[in-house]
C-alpha cells in the first residue's frame, strides 16, 4: 500500500491500517529509522500498563551488566 506525501511533509495514513491497529484521532505515532527503512509504530496511550511485569525475573545487577557489555562493544566500535 502506498501513499503520497504533501509539500507540507504530511501524508494520510489508509482507514485498513488505521482500524487494524486502532489509530485514532490524538494518537501519537513514533517513526524508527533503521538505516535502510522507516517503521511506524503507534504508541499506546497507557505505556506503563503496558510494560507492567516486561522485566519480571530481571535483576538491576543483570541491566548493570548488560549495560556495561553495551559501553564496551559500542566503545571498541569507535
């Protein structure tokens, strides 16, 4: 499905993909830039609800260990 963008840089997103994923009215859109592609994602009106038990089982001693391993491989990348 594609769609045209005005000189204004607005577009109209499809009533298909509007209803199937519940786009509203004053719903807020993130757009991702992956380097090859932009992907759209609406964003929930009740995003702590829905990120309620995402880290269930995970300890702050696992993320401070993630994290840092993130530092090191970011860091040998530059």
């Amino acid at each position: 499905m594609s769609v045209a963008v005005s000189v204004r840089g607005q577009t109209v997103i499809p009533s298909k993909i509007r209803k199937r994923y519940h786009i509203t009215p004053r719903t807020r859109l993130e757009f991702i830039d992956t380097g090859s592609e932009i992907v759209v994602v609406p964003i929930p009106d009740d995003r702590s609800g829905q990120s309620r038990g995402m880290l269930k089982g995970v300890s702050s001693s696992d993320l401070i260990r993630t994290r840092r391993q993130e530092r090191r491989r970011d860091h040998g990348q530059r």
